[in-house]
C-alpha cells in the first residue's frame, strides 16, 4: 500500500487513495488521517524484569479446577474461543499493550527428567532468575484434561509461556500443541512456537536447508513408502548412507547403511546384502536391503513420520561438534567422539562417545559463521518471530575446503524440543534475560505505525507531504510488511486522533517541523497520553522536549566532555538582566534562543571596545551577529537586551548563553542519527567573512 493525502472528511479516518492517485494528490487542506503503507516495528522498551517466583511445591500435581493468581505452580483454562450473544466467534485480543510480566512454564508430571520435588532440575533456576528481575513465573503441569481451563488462565495471566516437556513424556501432544498455537494467535509470546519445534527439530529440516552451507545437496526426506521404495536403492548405489527416523532420541532410528559387497548398478537390487549399524548403541545388522527397508517403513506411518536419508560422512569418526545456542547466543560446545571400534559411528553417551567441553570461541571457524547464516535458516525453516529459545546444533566435519584447507561442516540435527541444562545450571541468567527480551520484542503487534505531520509549512513537498514522509511510508511496507497511515493533526480532531491511535496503532512516529504548529503542549500532551496507553513514540515528548532544547546544553555541563561548564540558561528576564552583562565581561557570547531553526534567534554577542569591569554597562556598544544569514546589528546592550527578551517570554521560552568557540570558522560537524545508529556526517563551513559564524546554507 502507498500513502495518500487526506482531504476534508467530517470523520478523521477517510480512505486511502492509491500508490497511483498518491502523486497527484492536493496538498492537504484538512486534518485528517490518512491510511497508508506497513512500516517496522518499534523499539522495544527495556525488557522488564521478572517477579516472585514459586515456592517449590513437594511433588506437583495437575492444576486445579480453578486456579488462583496467587497460586504460582498451577493455572488452568477455557475454551480457545467463547461465542457471545451477537452470535459470532470472538478471538481474543491479539496485542495487549501492558505487560503482565508473567511466564507460564509448561511442564508435565513424571517423566525420568524430574527430581525429587517433581520439576525438572532446571525448571525452578529458570523461575528464580526471572524473579530476580522482577518478573513472575509459574510452572503448569500441564494434562488434556485440564486444557480449556489451562487456556484461559493462561491468557489471562501471562505475556509468554516456555514449553519444557521432554519428547514422549506426553502421549498425544497435538491437543497440547493446538493450545499452544492458540495462546500464540492471541497474543502469548510462544518460546518457542510449537510449529518452531517441529520445524527446527524435525528431521527433514536437513532437507530443507539444502542450498545453505551446512546441507548437503543429495539429501532426501522420505515421507511415503512409496517414495522410499522408489529412490533410496538409487541413493545406496551412489555410495554410503544414514537414514534418520524423525522420532526417537538418543540413536535410535539412526542407521548407517552401506552394502556388504561393492555394487557398480545404478539401482541397488533389493537381494542385495546390507550393513546395518544403530547409532544408539554401534550394534551391527546385517540383512538383505528388502528386508531392512521393509522393518524401516515403521519410521514413514503414523504422524509425523518420515525417513531422512543423508550421505555418510566419515569424518564422524573425528567427532561431532554440538553447540548450545539461547535464541542466538552460543553458550557451549561439546566435542563428541565416538568409541574406537570398526563400525562405530555413533556420538551418544550411551554408546561409549566421549565429550569435551568447550567455550564457543575455542570453535569461531564453526560458530561465527553459523550465526551469520541464521537469518536464512530461519527463514527457509518458516520464518519464526525468534530462533527457539534453548536449543542445539550438531555438526559433523565434511570435506576439506579444496581452495583453502579449511574444515568444513555439515549440519546434522537440530533439537529445540527440550533441551536441559541441569550441568550448567547457572545458564538460567542468561535464559530469564532472554525470556524477557523475547517476550517485549515479540508482543503481538497491529504492526501499524502512525506518522503525524501537520498541514502547510515550508517542509513539504507538492503533494502536501513533508518530501521524507512516503519513502519512509514505502519502506515499512516493503521491508517490514507494516502498515504506516500519515494523519496531519490539528487541535479540533484532537480528541478523535487520539482514540483512532489508541485502536490501531503500536506506535507513532512525530513528524512536524518546530512552529508549524501553534500551541504545541495540546498535541504534546496527547502524546504523552498515548504513551501512557502502551502507544510507543517515537520519540517521547519528553525526549524531544529534553534532547531539542537548547538549555541541554547546560544540563550537560559539568558532566560530559562536550559541554562548557560556563554554559547558562536564563528562564526569566530578571535572570537574563542580572546574569548575562556579568558573563559578557569575561568574553565573547553565543545566546540561542530555544524555539526557531536555521540560525533564527541565535546571536553572537562581541563589545565594540574593550571593557575592564566585572559586568558590562548597559550603555555599553555591542555588535550582535545573528546565525540565520550573518548580518551585523549595533546596539547599546541595554537595547538589545530588552531585544531578546521575546525569547524567553512565552511556553517554552528560554536563552541559553555559550561561550563563543573561534573555531568555528573551521567548521561545524553535524552527525545524523538513526537511533543509536550514525548514518552520515556533514562538515559545515561559514562563509568568509570578518563576523560570518553561521553554519547554516
């Protein structure tokens, strides 16, 4: 969508026009909104903190019928969906603005990863480092019995839940999962998405991410035997293979399967004798590959199964390389080795493997890289709001890079379902502060933006829109897929625009040149009020107001290295009066009004002759230069003072008083800012000239 200018319009809300009318459009003649183009999301707010976390209870239990706020390891909930009388399905609302700063973890009771208390050994650090940060968490055990009710509280309740149930530890998990999908239309942040989960951790990920450089490109994912009778006797005969159930832990369904003897065919005969080797344990099998790829069907029927058939890679052999990842942050890597032994390949425990630990920087040939690539791993993998929140990579060495000798590796599983850190329990540091960045980042959004500007002004373009506002509308919506509507505010929809904001928007973005409108402090204060609503600005009022005025200059005196610590600002005349012929007896002055632009108002302030006393006469002769097109005035001080005091009567009104810096006639430089970002800088020079300091075109 493009963006268009509005017209008069009895609402504040007119249609758009089109990306093609949008040239031709008036200038604004109105204040009205105007609907336009998506634009990106606005910066989150410093992620809050977490809040008390439960006590640990004995062993849990499932959440009762109906749970209480207070009760911290037990919620329950309702329907997804509730039918009012109008007769329609209502959602509920998608982008709550104010954080509840509570986190439901999802557990469930029994299972072989529980201790004593019944959680799982990393679940109670995880809340007791949110608490510390002024956040709440509550652990649920969740039960389908429960579900709906287990719904309701959680939306109610929570900005986030954190799925920690191992893979088997509930039977049937598509109920689970269909809940967690709703809590996530609605507005819960999901960590991670259950749709994340089977993304990255099922199998036929590899198959997916072929065309990165941790795939290989004849990787194949089987998901009908048909498919698998079809091409997999075609895939042995090009050389060694692994195939890879999509369920199962630990090894098993993992086979290495190579031919007993040399086979030179294009197909591999199905009579043909087989070495079968189990990850889970090196035990060997040998059969022929009929019989081997009929007992493989098993791992193709039922949900989500399929068979991923990738080549062998024998630097296996060397080890697999596993790194722990919270959302992008590398927190470890373990060295697997396999045992010694013949056919051995596999790196599990269990299996004899033995692990070393490193930091991740003893791997940055592997692990830089690999986070570069992200953005396109997600992507070709759906496309998440996040990388899941606790999750690993294994990587197995492939062949040396020909050009350089370097390593090379090959991506052999991902698992995001569940990972434990039991280990390295102090990692929940490191956890809770991404729960929280995640959840405040991740918010749903109307993923709309407010631009406001106001009708007429020297800054707009022939269309009636500042000349920066449709790039920037254009740009949201092309990059972001936001939507971005221009309202050209006035006073008398003051209290409409306020409301149509409030509705629709996540944020707003200010747009108006300083005296383009009158009386400022009404639409200020909207703003603020918006703000105060969960509206992000962009800026804040306030930061506008404290960053733009002049008198920053001598809040910052004193306590940074670019402020003169001789700054002043005077905020009544009588300050002004007593003040300024003292400070203009030490030398020569720069006076800066706080309202105005390009140079208006900003005067240099010399004495004709040299004065000895400790304050200026107010008969004394001053040459005042003004910035705006350095033209020279000659006036008593007394005149000129009296002058100036239109600058500081008034809203807002105040000079500031600044020694002046000679240097100036080398140059002023002035460096653009997008947020934290510098975008450029531009050297300004004064023209020559005796008095000439302005540094304005």
């Amino acid at each position: 969508m493009g963006c268009g200018a509005s017209k008069p319009a009895e609402a504040p809300l007119p249609p758009a026009p089109s990306p093609a009318a949008r040239a031709a459009a008036p200038a604004p003649a109105a204040p009205a909104p105007v609907a336009a183009a998506p634009a990106p999301a606005p910066a989150p707010t410093p992620a809050p903190a977490p809040a008390p976390a439960p006590e640990p209870a004995k062993a849990p239990s499932p959440p009762p019928a109906e749970p209480k706020k207070e009760d911290t390891h037990a919620g329950d909930g309702h329907e997804h969906h509730h039918d009012t009388a109008d007769g329609h399905a209502h959602h509920h609302p998608a982008a709550p603005k104010a954080l509840k700063k509570n986190v439901v973890i999802f557990e469930v009771a029994g299972g072989s990863d529980k201790g004593p208390d019944g959680f799982r050994k990393d679940t109670l650090p995880i809340v007791d480092s949110l608490r510390k940060r002024d956040w709440k968490a509550e652990v649920i055990f969740y039960t389908h019995e429960k579900k709906d009710a287990i719904y309701k509280h959680v939306l109610e309740t929570a900005d986030a839940y954190v799925h920690r149930i191992n893979p088997g530890n509930l039977k049937n998990e598509a109920p689970y999962f269909d809940m967690l999908r709703d809590l996530s239309k609605n507005g819960v942040v999901s960590l991670p998405h259950p749709d994340a989960m089977l993304r990255y951790g099922a199998k036929d990920a590899l198959s997916k991410l072929k065309g990165t450089k941790y795939a290989l490109d004849d990787t194949q994912a089987y998901y009908t035997v048909a498919e698998f009778k079809a091409l997999f006797p075609k895939m042995l005969a090009l050389g060694e293979r692994v195939l890879k159930q999509n369920r199962g832990s630990t090894g098993e369904g993992i086979w290495r399967v190579q031919c007993a003897e040399p086979c030179t065919a294009e197909v591999v005969p199905l009579s043909t004798k087989v070495k079968c080797t189990e990850a889970k344990d090196n035990h060997v099998e040998e059969h022929t590959l009929e019989e081997f790829m009929t007992f493989c069907e098993q791992y193709i029927e039922g949900e989500n199964g399929m068979l991923i058939d990738q080549r062998f890679l024998p630097r296996i052999m060397e080890g697999e390389v596993r790194v722990l990842l919270i959302n992008k942050t590398p927190v470890s890597v373990v060295h697997k080795k396999p045992a010694e032994g013949g056919d051995a390949f596999s790196a599990t425990l269990f299996s004899g493997a033995k692990y070393r630990y490193d930091p991740p920087w003893k791997w940055d040939s592997l692990v830089q890289p690999f986070l570069r690539e992200l953005p396109n791993i997600n992507k070709k993998l759906g496309g998440f709001p996040s990388m899941p929140l606790i999750w690993t990579a294994d990587f197995i060495l492939g062949d040396k890079c020909p050009k350089t000798g370097n390593d090379t590796y090959v991506l052999g599983e991902i698992n995001c379902s569940c990972i434990g850190f039991t280990s390295q329990l102090e990692l929940s540091e490191l956890v809770a502060d991404e729960i929280v960045a995640m959840t405040v980042e991740q918010k749903v959004l109307k993923k709309k933006a407010v631009i406001f500007e106001v009708a007429g002004g020297s800054d707009k373009g022939p269309d009636g829109f500042r000349k920066d506002t449709l790039p920037l509308c254009d740009a949201l919506t092309e990059l972001l897929d936001w939507e971005a509507e221009v309202i050209f505010y006035n006073h008398d929809v003051k209290d409409k625009v306020f409301q149509h904001v409030l509705d629709t928007a996540d944020v707003f973005v200010h747009r108006m040149n300083p005296g383009n409108l009158a009386d400022e402090g009404k639409y200020f204060g909207m703003l603020t009020d918006l703000m105060k609503h969960g509206v992000v600005g962009l800026p804040d009022p306030d930061a506008m107001m404290k960053y733009g005025a002049k008198d920053a200059l001598t809040k910052l005196a004193g306590k940074t290295k670019y402020a003169l610590p001789d700054t002043k600002t005077y905020y009544t005349t009588e300050a002004f009066k007593a003040e300024f012929p003292k400070v203009l007896a030490t030398g020569e002055r720069v006076l800066k009004q706080n309202r105005g632009s390009t140079g208006g108002g900003i005067w240099r302030v010399v004495l004709e002759e040299p004065c000895t006393g400790d304050c200026v006469p107010l008969g004394a002769k001053i040459k005042c230069t003004e910035a705006v097109d350095n033209h020279v005035e000659h006036h008593t001080l007394g005149e000129f003072m009296t002058f100036c005091e239109q600058y500081i009567v008034g809203e807002n009104g105040m000079l500031v008083d600044q020694a002046f810096l000679p240097r100036i006639m080398e140059g002023e430089v002035r460096v653009l800012m997008v947020n934290r970002t510098p975008v450029n800088v531009v050297h300004k020079k004064p023209a020559d000239g005796a008095d000439a300091f302005s540094a304005t075109l």
